[in-house]
C-alpha cells in the first residue's frame, strides 16, 4: 500500500531582543519527501522578507535615541527614513545628516551611498536649480562609497543611473545594474533601478520584470508610488496606454503630491484620446513643479530610443 504522506512545517521568527518586538514570522510547509530539497528556497524566502523589516527596526531604532547621542550609524539611518518621504524638505534633511555622518566617519561607505542617493533625488525630482550639479554630486559620492566598500550594491546601483544620465552609457549602466542586484538580490532598491536603466536604455518588458520582483519582496515598499509610476511609463513605452492610466491612477492615489507620475499620466490619456484630463494632468505637474517644461522632460528621462521620447511628449 502506498505509505502516507508527511508533511513538516517551519514557522520562522523574527524578533528585537531588547523589546521583544515580533518584527516578522513566516510559515512554510512541505513535505518531508522534498524537505531538504526545499530547504534553500525557504531559506532563500526568510532572507528576501525579513530584510526590509530589518531596516525599517533601524530606522525606528535611530530616532528613539536623543541628538546628542547619534553615531555616525544612527545618523545614517535617520537620514533613510527622511529620505524615503520623497520630499525636498525630508531630502535637506537628510542631506544635512550624512553630511554630519560623513564628518563623523569618513569610511562609512553606507553614508555616502546615502548622500548620492539623495543628490540623486534632488536632480531627477527637479528639486535643485542645477539638475547636471546634482547628478554629479550623485556619482561622485557613488565613487567615493565603492572607494570604501567595493560590495556597496547602493552604490552600483547609483553609479548605473549616473551612467546614463551623466554619459549616456547605457550597456555601462546595465552591467552595473547587474552586479547590484548580484550583490543584493533582495534589495528592493536595486530592482527598481534597475527597471528604470532598463526603461531607458529601451527594455522596458525587462524592466517590467524587476518592478513585479519589488511588488513581491516588499509590499511596503517605501517608494511605491515610484514604482506604479515607473510601471506606468513601462506600459506607455509598450504603447498599452490603458496599463499605463492604471497603473498612474494608482500611484496618484499613494502620492497625489509625486510630479512625475502626472507626465506619464497626461502622455498616456492624450494617446486614448482623453485630451481635457491630459491638459488637467499637466497643469498638476506646473503645480507641483513650477519650472516643469520640455527642457526638464528632455534632462531627466533620458530615453535610449528617440521614439519613447516621442510617445512620452505627443
């Protein structure tokens, strides 16, 4: 007669051993046929979930403590909450931090992949008068990281961006994306940049790819709104303009006050023909970015193929 199947399940844990906070649990199952064969890929799973948690209890961790007991580390992760608002204000304010945290350590690489991911964000997000300044200041704090840490994946993964907007080296950029994600393959950072160097170096199916690994490995994702964003500027590159309007729709609904998500949803209802919402849309990012204009389209979504460009300004 055929044996009985038995089946084992892991129940993992996650726990801050000064609070007892449960920061994470996970259960798995499988059968004990097949355990030892699985054994990696829930290993593999633990790992890729309790990362983002991880830094969410640091941050925590960091302002609970008083300023005039931060270390250089405290500061580090004060600064990456602020800089996950996505606002100018935040993005100052963490700015400020690393500079302190850079002063404090000048070997901590983490706080200088910080600052270029800030500097980073003060160009693409129009929050700088000098966007080509800020896109340098990017590399150059990425370089000074990996000076440090050669297996900084932040600072792959900035120095990749750098690469197209600073040179235009688009194959440069995807091999840089690569070792990042190579390096972190839970990072959720690196896969949503690599979509973006994949959106404009011309693959934006593959880029589609990486944005549904972040969905996937962090649901609290920190810059979702970025991410439905950048899915819709996938589909509007695919010409399915419908996928696009969903998917803008629902990062305006996380972050009505996100400027770039109304270009690609102007582009996208111009395409369907809906030209009244588009003109809205446009006036809402002339609102959020006053020096919005084709000059800032043409700096900050530097397209491989001319045509995305197209698609994206018709």
């Amino acid at each position: 007669p055929d044996r009985p199947t038995l089946r084992s399940t892991c129940i993992a844990s996650l726990v801050d051993a000064p609070t007892g906070h449960n920061l994470w649990s996970g259960r798995y199952d499988a059968t004990l046929d097949d355990l030892f064969a699985v054994q990696d890929e829930i290993t593999q799973k633990i790992v890729t979930a309790i990362e983002p948690e991880v830094q969410r209890a640091e941050h925590e961790r960091s302002f609970r403590k008083p300023t005039d007991d931060m270390t250089a580390w405290d500061r580090v992760m004060r600064a990456d909450s602020l800089r996950w608002e996505v606002t100018a204000k935040g993005n100052r304010e963490a700015i400020a931090l690393l500079e302190e945290a850079t002063a404090l350590d000048p070997h901590l690489s983490t706080a200088w992949s910080g600052l270029s991911h800030c500097h980073w964000f003060d160009g693409v997000l129009g929050w700088t008068g000098d966007l080509a300044r800020s896109f340098l200041e990017a590399e150059r704090c990425a370089r000074r990281a990996l000076a440090l840490d050669e297996s900084d994946w932040v600072a792959h993964t900035l120095l990749g961006l750098c690469d197209i907007w600073n040179r235009r080296d688009y194959d440069g950029a995807i091999e840089r994306i690569k070792r990042a994600v190579t390096l972190n393959p839970s990072s959720s950072i690196a896969h949503h940049s690599a979509a973006c160097i994949l959106e404009f170096a011309g693959r934006p199916e593959d880029g589609l790819n990486h944005l549904r690994t972040v969905l996937r490995l962090d649901p609290r994702y920190a810059n979702n709104a970025s991410l439905l964003a950048d899915m819709a500027l996938s589909y509007l590159q695919l010409r399915q303009f419908e996928d696009a309007v969903t998917y803008a729709r629902k990062a305006v609904s996380i972050r009505p006050d996100y400027s770039r998500v109304y270009h690609r949803l102007a582009a996208s209802l111009a395409h369907l023909g809906q030209e009244d919402e588009a003109r809205d849309m446009l006036d809402k990012a002339l609102a959020l970015e006053p020096g919005f204009c084709e000059r800032l389209v043409l700096t900050t979504y530097p397209f491989r193929n001319p045509e995305h460009l197209e698609i994206l300004l018709s």
